[in-house]
C-alpha cells in the first residue's frame, strides 16, 4: 500500500484489534479514501461503536441492502468526512435478524426501515418499522429487491395471483 | 393521548413535483410536538429496474431519477461504472462534468431561493430569481441542448464539449448571475420580511446535524464544514480552488446565505475551468465493454448535499445491485428534528429549508383526534393560514 492508503489501513488494524483475532472476516482498501470491511452480525454493535465514538465515523450514508443468495448482505456505509467505509454484515435469508444502531447513529433510523421494506430485514429495538417505501396494502412477505422477486412474478402477485 | 393533542397529516401529493411525502404531525395548539414521516409515494423501482438493463440503459434511467438534478446522478453513476471498468476519464472530461455540476447547482439554488420566497409570502421574490434562473437555464441549453435531462455524462467521459466559441457567452451569464445572487443576498439580509420568517426558525443544532446524518446546504448551515467536492474530491474538483461556504445560524437564514454564498462558488468553479480547460479528447480511448465482478462506492456533491450510489458488478452487462441514496432522503430525520418544537405556521417554510425533492405539501388534513372531527386543507390555504398568521 502506497502513503496514501496508510490512514485507511489503520483503520482497519485498529477495527480488527478492538473486535479481537479474526473477527474481521474481510478488510480491503479498494483505493484511495474506500474501505470495506467483513464482519459478523454479532460483532455489529460494538464495531460501529467503535467506528463512530473512537474513530470518527459518525455519518452514516446510508445502509444497503444486497441479495448474496442465502444471506443477505447489509453494508453500513459510514464517513469521517473523507473516507467512505463500508461495513458488511451477512443474515441468512430464512432468519434476517440484526440488531438496530440507532441509539448509536440516530441518522439509522429511517436507512434501517428502507433495508427492512425492500429485503425483509429485521432491526430488533427499531423504534417503528413500519412501511417507509412500501405502499399500503403491500402483500406480506413480498421483499422486492430479493432476487427471487423478479419484476414479472411480482407484478402477478401484485394482480392477485398466487404467490406468482 | 394527551387531550390538548391533535394529529395532523400532512401529505402525499402535490401534482406540480416530482416527489411526494407524508408527514404526520401532533401538535399542541400552534405548537408541534411529534412528526412522524412517511415517504415512498413515488417509490419507482428504479433500483430493481437498473438490475434488469444493460449499463448504458441504466445511464440513461439514472439521468431520470431526478429532474433537478439528472447530472448529479449520471456523474454519480458514470464514476462508479467507470471504477468498476478501471477506466481513466480525459482531464477535459473532467472540467467538462465540473462546468455542468456547478451550473446545475446554480438553476437548483436559485430554483430553491425563489420557491423559499413563495413560501414566506414574497413572490416578488419568487418571480424575479426565477426570471434571472432563466440566465443558467439557457446556458445548460447552449451546451447540451436541454434545460433539464442534459445527457452530457457518459461511462468514460462526456458527450459534449464546451468549445473555446462558447466562453464568452458563457462568462456573460455568470457574470450577471453572480451580480443578481449578491443583490439577493443582499436583499436577504436588509428584507425584514424574509429576517422575520427565517431567522431562528427550523433549528438543526451542529451536534443535531451530525447524530441525524444532515448533509450538504442543511450541514453546512449548521457550521459544518463537509462538501464531497473537498472531503472526497471528484472530476476536476480536487484541482481547482473554491470555498466550503458555512454559516452558523442553524437556521431558515443560514440555509439561505448558504445557498447564494454556494453560487457565487460555483460561478468562480466555472470560470476557473474554462480559463484552464485541458486539451484532449472527451471520452477515454479504446475502453471495451466488459464491466468486471466488483463493488464500488461513488459519492458526489448534488446541489442537495451528498449523493451516494452503490454498484455492484457480476461479470454480466448488467449490474447484480445497484443502490441510490439521495441527499433528500438523507436530511428527513434533520427535518424532523427542526420541525419540533417549531410553530404549525413555519411548516411550510421548514420544510422548504432543506430544499427537498418536493416544494410545498399539496394537500393538509388536520384530525382532530378526539372528536373525530377532521377537516382538508390544501397546501395554499396551509400557506395562506402561516402567512395570516404572521401578519397578527
């Protein structure tokens, strides 16, 4: 890694020593001011506590959702004002539950009713995850950006039909 | 619920704008003491539709996201691309997206300056800065061809170029842009209407504006200096001198000083670009097609604050996930928390503030929780009851 990548690379060094050995799964410096980091679900918390209290990643740009098959990956992308990191979590599909940050970033709050409406995630202690996005009258259990909804079977069962 | 409370709703539509919302506001007299926002009512699907096109049919559904500002968007879109492809863009390309930005941030500023003057009740105001806007429309048109979608951004540099005929014309514009904006400034500070209707009003403290994740003119009018232009320099902006503006007010005002200070910025950004405009081509040279399994982040300073998108390739055409965060989106949870505490009369105004994706709220309906008793109003007569309001 090149000078410029230095402050990028301690952030990680220091994230893996406060997780401890081998709790970060993945780290990479894709270039210049870009972090993704890997880690596991039950590390969430105290990483981000971390990230933002210690380290100074108090923006949160937003949280993405991503279909990985059996999981689902969701990426907090977080700011110190120059470097974009993002930091991954995998839920298996069956059993998506993660814990809420927003008594850690209050900014959360509406990111985690997005990632709830769109991939049926969900963020145990959220104040409210109602619909956000999802019009009323949505059908239960239709997360829209989960692969296994593509666009024609959702539009069947948005006509009425049996589960496309 | 407490006897005293009511709740009003507030919302969906408004036909004259492009996004909708709903909020649902509890109040204790004149006072607000909850909000509670709803949005997604022009929720398009443009995420799970960009997974099912080519990447240079999402360029162009990516110019549609938003009719302010479609440029924001594609250059958005084009670097994360163009990361994914490991493509360079030309330095003229880069000057080239910059000029583009920054008049789009000028007609989105000034757009917002004079909707802010409808909504305190100064349409003098209103009509004269969307007169004088008219001066940038016509210079995105000189370039591109259109006031709105311009079409200039694409996978590996522009699609237009900004030839040495056209400087002058353009400097002209600018010049009486930036001579209009000063006046309005000016007016803004000396206009005890606009000090009476915006100062102290919608208050985001700088720690509040942190902890809700505020960007762009909301942040920065809450005293902090962040602008992906600086913090995370993209096209030609980590070469060219220019001003994070600031003001500490935290308030209606500060977001206005902001916001013309902001253009003043960017008429400097673009003359500085096109007295040091590279030679060369437009678009990068013998790019193939291919877009490599990967992820990226891309983030961008849009007229509204921080724009990010997320990419992720698979190897295909098409992209696997494909994620957009808006800055309006971003500042909902800072809105809420200006809205508080505020007065039902400041609503309309508040709102405006962070210059969301919508101008004005369409259709207001208050219930009257206990009794059941509920009445409509439209956002005029909203606007109308904060004008009377003001004026006892």
């Amino acid at each position: 890694m090149d000078s410029e990548g230095r402050r990028e690379e301690e952030i990680i060094k220091a994230l893996s020593a406060h997780l401890g050995e081998g709790r970060v799964i993945e780290a990479s410096v894709s270039r210049e001011r870009r972090v993704f980091i890997t880690i596991s679900p039950e590390d969430l918390q105290g990483a981000l506590r971390f990230l933002s209290e210690e380290q100074g990643f108090r923006h949160l740009s937003t949280i993405t959702g991503v279909d990985a098959e059996d999981g689902i990956e969701v990426i907090y992308h977080l700011n110190d004002g120059k470097i974009a990191l993002s930091l991954r979590v995998t839920v298996p599909k069956a059993n998506p539950i993660l814990p809420t940050i927003v008594d850690i970033i209050p900014g959360a709050v509406l990111y985690e009713r997005e990632v709830h409406d769109l991939f049926g995630v969900v963020f145990e202690g959220h104040p409210n995850l109602s619909p956000l996005i999802l019009p009323d009258g949505w059908p239960e259990g239709v997360w829209p950006l989960r692969k296994e909804w593509d666009i024609k079977r959702i539009r069947r069962k948005l006509k009425g039909g049996k589960d496309g | 619920m407490d006897e005293a409370r009511f709740e009003i709703p507030i919302g969906p539509q408004h036909p004259a704008l492009k996004e909708f919302e709903y909020f649902k506001f509890t109040v204790e007299g004149e006072k607000v003491v909850d909000v509670e926002p709803k949005i997604g009512y022009n929720h398009r699907g443009i995420e799970k539709a960009m997974e099912d096109r080519t990447y240079i049919q999402d360029l162009y559904l990516v110019e549609r996201i938003c009719g302010i500002c479609s440029d924001a968007h594609t250059t958005c879109y084009c670097q994360a691309i163009e990361e994914l492809m490991e493509i360079e863009i030309p330095p003229r390309a880069k000057y080239i997206r910059t000029i583009m930005a920054e008049l789009e941030r000028i007609h989105s500023h000034l757009l917002w300056l004079g909707l802010v003057g409808h909504e305190i009740g100064f349409d003098t105001l209103f009509m004269y800065v969307w007169r004088d806007r008219e001066t940038v429309m016509d210079l995105l048109e000189l370039i591109s061809g259109n006031r709105v979608h311009y079409a200039t951004n694409t996978i590996g540099g522009v699609r237009r170029d900004i030839p040495p005929e056209m400087t002058d014309e353009i400097k002209e514009g600018l010049g009486k842009l930036e001579e209009r904006t000063r006046f309005y400034k000016e007016l803004c500070l000396e206009e005890r209407t606009v000090a009476q209707r915006a100062v102290g009003v919608g208050v985001l403290k700088p720690e509040d504006a942190i902890r809700l994740c505020a960007v762009g003119p909301t942040l920065r009018a809450s005293g902090i200096a962040r602008d992906v232009r600086k913090d995370d320099p993209y096209a030609a902006y980590g070469e060219i001198p220019f001003n994070v503006v600031t003001y500490d007010g935290c308030d209606v005002a500060s977001r206005i000083l902001v916001r013309c200070d902001e253009v003043i910025e960017s008429v400097h950004i673009i003359n500085y670009c096109l007295d040091n405009m590279p030679k060369g081509p437009l678009r990068a040279k013998g790019m193939g097609r291919a877009v490599k399994p990967g992820e990226v982040v891309s983030r961008v300073e849009a007229p509204r604050g921080e724009l990010i998108h997320y990419a992720k390739s698979n190897g295909t055409n098409k992209p696997e996930r494909y994620k957009v965060r808006s800055p309006t989106l971003g500042n909902i949870p800072a809105l809420c928390k200006m809205l508080l505490e505020g007065y039902i009369a400041d609503i309309p105004i508040v709102i405006a503030g962070i210059d969301p994706c919508f101008g004005c709220m369409d259709r207001v309906s208050f219930v009257d929780v206990k009794s059941g008793r509920n009445w409509v109003w439209s956002h005029e007569q909203l606007r109308r009851y904060s004008l009377e309001w003001y004026r006892t």
